[in-house]
C-alpha cells in the first residue's frame, strides 16, 4: 500500500467513525512508515471536527490503525478487518465454486 492509498484509508474510517472532539490515531508497526507530518495535516483538515492526536507508540506486527476516543476504541487494522468480513467472503467463494 502506498502513502496515497493509506491516506484514503484513514480518512474513510475517520469519516465513517463519525467521531468528534480529541480522537488518538494509533498506527500499525508496519504501516507507520506511510505517515508523516503531511499526511497528519491533510487528515485534519479533511475532518474539522476532530482534533486527531498521532500516539507514538505502535501496535506490534500489525498494519492499518486504532482510533480511540476514551471507552471508544475502533479496530482499523487489516487483520480485524479481514476477520470481520471472513464469513461473507467465504460465502461469496462458495457460491462462485459451486456455480460453474
């Protein structure tokens, strides 16, 4: 994933989150590279409403992102969101299998 692309990422999740106030980005260890102070001015001004904070700590071995806002914590990592669509992209496997 490119730095173009990642960027298009995080301002989704921010833009669907719908949060407000201070929001804290935690990134992935292995997507952190793709985030620079750029990047972080462009996401702000994409979402007036949040005052996005980078945590400078990353999770481990893990790629995409946490925005947490006190008790909220949403999971932007791919891992987690792999597993969240897996029962839908199994279906859609099987039925292309089992069509042809």
């Amino acid at each position: 994933m490119d730095q173009a692309a990642f960027y298009a990422f995080i301002a989704k999740g921010l833009a669907n989150a719908r949060l407000t106030g201070e929001v804290e980005l935690l990134l992935g260890e292995k997507t952190r590279h793709l985030v620079d102070e750029e990047l972080l001015t462009k996401l702000q001004a994409s979402v007036p409403e949040v005052q996005l904070k980078l945590v400078n700590k990353t999770i481990p071995r893990k790629g995409g992102f946490l925005l947490r806002q006190e008790a909220i914590e949403l999971n932007f990592t791919f891992d987690a969101l792999l597993e969240a669509n897996k029962e839908e992209l199994s279906n859609t496997l099987l039925q292309l299998i089992f069509e042809q």
